[in-house]
C-alpha cells in the first residue's frame, strides 16, 4: 500500500532562501517549457525531451530535475487532456472548455518539485537529507516529524519525494511502500452511515456528532467575512494566519473519528461497510443558508481516512449503495420516503418500529455490506496511489 508520508524541514534562513531559488527555477522553467509545448502541439515526454533539454540545463537545471520538470509537464497536459475528455471544464464549445484547451499551463513559483534518489538522499540516524539546489548540493538539512512518521520514512521510503513550500514552511512528502495485511473472514459488519447532524453513526452504538465542527466553520466564515470587510494590513495578516486553519481542524477531526471506528472494527474482527456518495452535492437539495455547510463537509476525507487506516490494520472495507438506506426499516424491509419523519426521528408506517434515522440507515449499511461481501466484491474501495 502505497503511503504519503510528510516531515516537516528546518532550514536555516540561507538553506531556506537555496530552497526557493530551486522551486522559482524549476517552476519558471516548467511554466516555459508548458508554453512551448502549447505552441508547437507537441507534448509527449519524448519529443519535450529530445527539443528542449538542452535548454533547460542552460536555464540552471542539472540532468534529474531538468527530466523532473519535462515529465511534471508532460503529466499535466495529459492530465488536463484527460478532464477536457471527461467533460470536467464544460461540454464542446463551451467558454471555459475553449479556454482550458488553448491556454498553456502555467505553474506556482512555489509549486511542488520531484525529487529521485540521484538529487535527495536520506540520513535517518541524523534526520537529515542531501538535496540539490540551484547553489550547490545541500547538505545536513534538518528535518523532523511524529514517530509514526519517522518510523514508517526509515522503513518503507521508495520512489520520489517532492519539495513542498506551505504557509511559510518546508516539508519533504515521501512516498512509502508499506506492506499490506491481509484481510481476514470478518465475523460480522459496521455499518456507517455519515451526514451533516451527525458526521458518523455506526450501528454498534458509536456516534460523532458533527455540532461542534459545524459551529467551528460558521465561526470561521464570520471571523473571515469580518476580516476581509475591513481589508486593512493587519486584517489581511490575520486572513494570511488563518489560512487553511480551518481545513486543518476538520481533518483532525475526521482523523480521530476514522481512527476510532478502524480500532473497534479491528477489536471485534468486523469489517466496515461504507456508503458510496459520489455526487452527494448534485443530489442533494438544500436552503441556501445550507448549502455552504454541505459544501465544505468532508465525506470524502473521511471515507479516504477509514480506508487507508482500515487497510493498514486488515481490517476488510467495502462501499454499497446508498439508495434508501435511510427510507428502509431495518425490521420489516419496508421502504417509504414518509419512513423518515425528521432528521433524528425514523418510524416505520408498516411495522411502527421507532429508532433513531441515522441508526437505522446505519444497520442499513451493515446488512448491504454484508450482501457486498458475499457475492465476493470484498472491496470498492480505491486503491491509496
């Protein structure tokens, strides 16, 4: 299983400005060589390679970052080829398609940078690493991290690790190999079901409540449109301090949720059942007050969390339909939308069985997870790449 492992650098300030030198350079060359390729139609790592790598050395870049920025270019022109294809920037004709296929990409100047084992090498027992620069081979830059973080860094590291330039910061993400359990008969299913009242239920008794979290990002948004309705120097400092402050705390928050569902799931020897809402946001019909709340929630870290962390411990997962999990009585199978009365309340009009919505859709998913499993799909869930 593949995993990205980050570790934050601690440059001195001259190490620091070598940094940002090498991402300015590496970027502005990236950012030509994408312009080049627009003009000339011709955007294949091969004939990128075999037109322009010269000039690419001459613009400061030695051999391995020079190849970085041509395959960083070629990928991105295949990545956006491949969303015009899918229609992500609108059908044929339209303006923003228009502009997506005759504009030349364009890159940060702090955007990340690859690096292979030739331009970055590791000293664990240190916690250092020699890099490259525009100056001259880097060496003793300092870095740091969790245990969890250095332990799985010195063991599974393969492949490339990209430079990144945040808020400030510096940090190396590595990519580690890190070998996968295998995943046992489970003797029973959890079923979760997830929302905006309640950000997890499981139906063996667990439940997140997502009040907390939902008063934190109203908090945020005023404090935000507070800020940028004065627009002075200090209030755009602040904006700047609160950066992706938010995104931070609701990524904690879906960490310790999905960490704790993985530890009962694997105390008990169940697996877990999940629900697919891929375009929960088109589906859904809301107020407009409401429709920020939704589209800021994160099902789908929250799904990704429980994936890689139910991976890792072997413990099986696999996604079901979500069609009617929460208009079905869990007792008698009888599905009506009247079935769900308010957002907590859930009454069944066959049988009068009464129990809370979330908990029902819930053994809902359980049961579906079940079916899932059987039929001998023992997992949908996508691969951690």
């Amino acid at each position: 299983m593949k995993l990205v492992v980050p570790v934050k650098l601690l440059p001195t300030p001259e190490q620091a400005a070598a940094l940002a030198g090498t991402l300015d350079t590496a970027n502005a060359a990236a950012t030509w060589l994408a312009g080049q390729a627009q003009t000339t139609d011709r955007r294949g790592r091969a004939d990128l390679q075999r037109e322009h790598y010269s000039h690419l050395k001459e613009m400061g870049l030695s051999a391995q970052p020079a190849l970085h920025v041509l395959r960083k270019v070629a990928d991105a022109y295949t990545t956006r080829a491949a969303n015009v294809a899918a229609g992500n920037y609108g059908p044929r004709g339209s303006r923003r398609r228009g502009r997506a296929e005759n504009s030349p990409i364009r890159f940060r100047p702090d955007a990340a940078q690859p690096f292979d084992d030739r331009c970055l090498s590791w000293q664990y027992d240190m916690q250092s690493v020699s890099i490259w620069t525009i100056a001259g081979r880097m060496k003793n830059l300092r870095y740091t991290g969790s245990a969890d973080q250095l332990k799985a860094l010195r063991l599974y590291r393969q492949g490339e690790t990209d430079l990144v330039h945040r808020d400030g910061m510096w940090f190396l993400y590595a990519t580690c190999e890190i070998p996968e359990p295998h995943a046992a008969q489970p003797t029973g299913w959890i079923g979760v079901d997830l929302g905006l009242a309640n950000i997890a239920t499981t139906n063996s008794g667990y439940r997140a409540c997502g009040r907390g979290l939902r008063r934190y990002r109203e908090r945020q948004r005023r404090l935000r449109r507070k800020l940028q309705a004065k627009n002075t120097k200090a209030s755009n400092r602040v904006l700047r301090r609160q950066r992706r402050r938010e995104t931070r705390h609701a990524a904690q928050v879906n960490h310790v949720i999905s960490k704790r569902i993985v530890a009962e799931a694997q105390r008990t020897g169940h697996g877990i059942g999940l629900e697919a809402l891929t375009g929960i946001r088109e589906r859904v019909r809301l107020r407009k007050p409401q429709r920020a709340t939704l589209h800021s929630w994160g099902f789908a870290q929250l799904g990704s969390f429980i994936v890689y962390k139910a991976r890792r411990a072997g413990v099986p997962v696999v996604f079901v339909n979500a069609n009617d999990t929460s208009r079905t009585c869990r007792k008698c199978g009888y599905i009506d939308r009247n079935n769900r009365v308010s957002q907590a309340e859930f009454r069944c009009r066959s049988c009068r069985f009464a129990e809370h919505a979330d908990v029902n859709a819930s053994h809902n998913i359980a049961r579906k997870a079940a079916v899932v499993w059987g039929r001998g799909a023992q997992s949908t869930a996508p691969t951690l790449e």
